[in-house]
C-alpha cells in the first residue's frame, strides 16, 4: 500500500535545498531567515534558571500565566488595547503552530482564504490540506508591494473564510500602512471574515515607521487573530516559542483544537522569558540594532549592479538582478550559491504561480564581518 501525504507540493524545500547547499560548498549563507549571532546570555541564564528552579513539568494549556500578563502589559503599552491573560492570549509552539491550528480551527471544505503573494510558505499547504482553497492577490515588484485592495474586494464572496495578512512583510520587507489596515477593517465589516494577522516580525521595523497591528483598529481586532513570535525577537530561531491573541470566543475554538495537537509549550522557556520581558528594552531595541545591519549592508553593496529599495520592516532585503541576468530565479540562486559561494532565497516560491520577477532574498540578521563578507562577493557580480 502506498502511504501520501495530504500536503501539497508546493516548493518550499528550497528553504533546505538553498541551506544544504550553502554547507556543501561553503557559501555564505543569507537564505534562511536565522541569525549567526547569539541570543542575550540574560535571557539562556534566565531559562536556565528556571530548569533548576523546578519548571521541568506541564506548563498550563493555555500558557504560564505570568508570561501572557507580560504580554498583555506589552499590548496595553505599545498599542493601548487590552486581551485578558486568560482567556485571550495562548502561548504557542512558535508562530508556526498557531497559525496552522488557526487555519485548522476555522477552514473547512472549499472555503477561500485570501493570502497576499509572495507569502510565507506554511499558509498555502496549511489550507489546502484542511480541504480550503488559497485566493492569491499578487503584490508585483513594480508597485513596491502594495496591496490592490479593489482587487480583493472583487475577490470577496460568501465563501471567503478568512484573510491572511502579514506585516512587516515577509518575504518582501514591505509595510502595510494605516490606510491599507483601515481598508481591511471596512471590507471585514459585518462580516464573519477570520483575520488572521502574522505580526512576528513587529519589532523589526525601520525609518521611524510605526507598526500597525490589528488589534489598534477596534472592528477589526473583534475578528482578528494577532500571532507573535519570541524565536524572531530574541534570536533564538530553535526555541519555537510564540502566542497569539484573540477575543475570547475565537480564542475558546482555537483552544479546542490546540489541546490535542500541542497541549502546552516548554515551560522553563516561557518562565525564563517572562522575567527577560520585564525589561521592555529587549525588545523595544530592536528596530534601532536591525536597521544599523540593514543599512550597512545597503551601504556595502551600494555600487553593485543590484537595484532595491530598502526594506522597510523584517530582517530581509530583497535584491532586483534583472540588470545583471536573467535565468530564472531558483537556477540563479543555486548557480551564485554554487560558483559565488553566496545563498539567498528566490522570490519566485513565494508565489503559488512560481511567477519570476527577478529578485532575490537575503537575510541581514548577520554579524557584521558576515555582512562584509557578503557584500563584497555581490559587489563582484
């Protein structure tokens, strides 16, 4: 008997491929979205702490409370609004894991997810293997991005079940702005429409932008899952550790599905990180130390033949070679891994149609000798 999975093949080994590669040939490695740095020794100590202090045991389902309290004080502090401990905040397996039981909890047969292309690579296979349907709205390179909010208007219908957004934007590093955050809110409006807001890279964001969450635009907040990640902002990609937030009679469905599928989250990592936050500088630092490795990697390879524009949020520069090249994305980024000893991320999987619009991904959550070292292989191409 032949055994399947209900995953589709949707191309995201290249995460792995482009990574392998990298070790094979000992290329520098700017694909996968991880630092070469060392997470806050304060925050291992503190974890530490906490496993020979007793917490080896379950944590609560829903997540320690002092941790979530932690976050709720964050959420009144930077956003003003408010989700109760208990009943509207789950810490999660990282990211991942709560938006895969989100999409888990509410898509059924045939319903329609909106998600905006280039997207994170667990959105797609997470709703189609729960029997859902993607609706793909392109952001193209020529607009910067943006959204085309007739376009989802238009895509709007009594099937559509939820609406992925994700900001700061991953793979693009692009932004959505108050006006895109309002637009939503009115074409969610009287609806039953699950929004389902990946935020984790919140506090990496540049040029004194301000990050806007779902949660700071009330109609909208009331059908909103807001995810947050602690692997991105402390550095520690291998912990898998992250919440989401919800009012609480969605949060009460997303905790059905939850119980059975994870139950509860290491406990001395949440306990360690708890304490690390009562300091908001650990994160409130973020932006300032991300956009210094941006814009000195932007000013490394200033003179190359790569057009970008600077990303205005996550730790990932997009690079334009369509004036250097034009193989296809993903032979292009193997070739450079290969021959220039350099490995990045094409664009092109990020989009359901493979659609190429020449560009490339790199990371800059790097050290800054890694960076140099990057930028002068770039310069050369």
């Amino acid at each position: 008997m032949q055994h399947t999975s209900k995953l589709p093949n949707v191309g995201t080994t290249i995460f792995t491929v482009m990574s392998t590669l990298a070790t094979e040939h000992n290329a520098i490695n700017l694909s996968q979205g991880f630092p070469d740095f060392d997470s806050d020794k304060k925050l291992i100590d503190l974890v530490s702490k906490a496993m020979n202090s007793g917490c080896n045991h379950y944590a609560p389902m829903r997540g320690l409370l002092e941790l979530k309290e932690i976050i709720a004080k964050k959420f009144d502090a930077l956003y003003g609004t408010s989700y109760h401990p208990e009943r509207e905040i789950t810490i999660t397996a990282g990211a991942t894991q709560a938006i895969a039981t989100i999409i888990t909890t509410f898509v059924n047969q045939n319903d329609e997810v909106i998600v905006f292309q280039p997207a994170y690579d667990s959105y797609q296979p997470m709703v189609e293997l729960n029997g859902g349907n993607i609706v793909p709205i392109h952001m193209r390179a020529s607009v910067d991005f943006k959204v085309d909010w007739n376009e989802v208007r238009e895509k709007l219908n009594d099937k559509t079940k939820m609406i992925i957004i994700n900001s700061p934007h991953n793979p693009t590093g692009s932004v959505f702005s108050k006006e895109d955050m309002l637009t939503l809110q009115e074409l969610t409006r009287n609806t039953d429409i699950i929004v389902l807001s990946d935020e984790v890279y919140e506090h990496m964001i540049y040029d004194g932008l301000q990050h806007q969450s779902a949660c700071l635009f009330p109609d909208l907040k009331l059908r909103t899952f807001v995810v947050a990640s602690f692997c991105k902002t402390f550095h520690n990609t291998g912990w898998r550790i992250g919440y989401c937030c919800a009012p609480r009679e969605l949060m009460k469905e997303f905790i059905k599905v939850h119980q059975f599928n994870v139950f509860c989250i290491h406990h001395p990592t949440q306990k360690g990180i708890a304490d690390y936050m009562k300091n908001p500088e650990h994160y409130l630092g973020l932006p300032g130390f991300y956009q210094q490795k941006r814009d000195l990697f932007l000013e490394l390879i200033k003179e190359s033949r790569f057009k970008f524009t600077p990303a205005k949020g996550t730790y990932f520069q997009l690079l334009d070679y369509s004036g250097i090249n034009q193989e296809y994305d993903v032979d292009l980024a193997k070739q450079w891994t290969i021959e220039k000893k350099i490995a990045s991320i094409p664009l092109s999987v990020f989009n359901a149609d493979g659609s190429d619009e020449k560009v490339l991904r790199f990371c800059f959550a790097k050290k800054e000798d890694t960076l140099k070292r990057a930028a002068d292989i770039l310069n050369t191409i």
